[in-house]
C-alpha cells in the first residue's frame, strides 16, 4: 500500500497539516497578544488572556450557529420561501453573522479583560484578523517553498514505478489520492 501512496504521505510530509496548525496557533496568539498590546496598550498578561480566551469563546458562537441558528434559518426560509435566500445558501447568512458576532465579542472581550477604551478595542478587532491573515500567508508560502526545496532536492522521491510527484499550488494539503 505504502508503494502506492504520493511522496508526501510517506517521507518528509507526513505530519504536515498538524505541524502547521500548531505553528499557525501559535504565531496567531502571540499576533493577538501584541496587536492587543500595541493598540490598546494592555500589559502583557492580559493581552495574553484576551488572545486565548477570546478564541474559545468564538468557537462556542461558532457551535451555536452551525448548531441552533442553522436550524432555526432553515426553517423560517423554508417557511416563507423568497427569491433573495434560499436553504441551500444559508452559509451565505451564517458567515456574515458570524463574522459581526465575531468582530462584537472580540470587542467586547478586549474591553473586558484589559479595561480598554471602546474605540481601541475596535480597532483591535478589525486589525488583528488582517495581521494574522498575512501571517498565515506568510507560512503559507514559507512552507510552499521548503517543500519544492526538499523535493527537488531528491528527498521526495519514492519508487520508480511510482508516478512523478505534483506539487499542489493549494499546498499544504495532503496529496495522496485514494486508491483503495
């Protein structure tokens, strides 16, 4: 089976995906500690409460919508159907929800934990996602380019019957492909 999968699976790659989130989660804190800490000018500590908290309480939001308000806009829309939403694009109404929902208890988060004023904690809450968005971006290509290093550098290489390795441009994502 081994013979049989692309190089990434069984040689340098294999943890990738997980590698990178941790990687990812944590340059994503320490972005929201000291985005926290330069515009709001919060002591450390409690910018660093605010960059874990404030995740954990936005994945509760997210668990609520996908959960209950998913439920609840699907069968009012197909109650009173309408040419403008229909139950097929809710995810449309859930992101845009979501996101406002996001932006308010990051907000509301940063004014609680460090006291800060309203206006700089609303600041912090649009300029933190675009940071960690470059960051991300950032790992992204930093990672895209170590792969083809090690590849073309001869340690991707599997067996010769094995086809040639692709380097997917939507990296890092897995590039085995089913083959049972």
């Amino acid at each position: 089976m081994k013979d049989f999968l692309q190089y990434d699976d069984i040689k340098i790659f294999k943890y990738e995906n997980l590698y990178l989130s941790v990687i990812y989660t944590i340059g994503h804190i320490f972005v929201a500690m000291m985005c926290n800490k330069i515009i709001t000018g919060a002591s450390l500590d409690m910018a660093a409460a605010d960059a874990f908290v404030e995740p954990i309480i936005n994945g509760f939001w997210f668990y609520f919508l996908l959960v209950y308000l998913k439920k609840v806009f699907v069968n009012r829309i197909e109650q009173n159907p309408s040419a403008f939403l229909s139950s097929k694009n809710v995810g449309i109404l859930l992101a845009v929800l979501y996101t406002i929902g996001h932006i308010l208890i990051a907000m509301t988060c940063n004014r609680v934990l460090t006291g800060a004023p309203l206006n700089l904690a609303a600041i912090d809450a649009f300029v933190e996602p675009i940071i960690n968005g470059f960051w991300f971006y950032l790992l992204f290509e930093v990672f895209n380019r170590y792969k083809r290093n090690k590849i073309s550098n001869g340690m991707g290489r599997v067996h010769n019957f094995a086809p040639s390795p692709k380097i997917s441009k939507l990296a890092p994502v897995n590039n085995k492909k089913h083959t049972d």
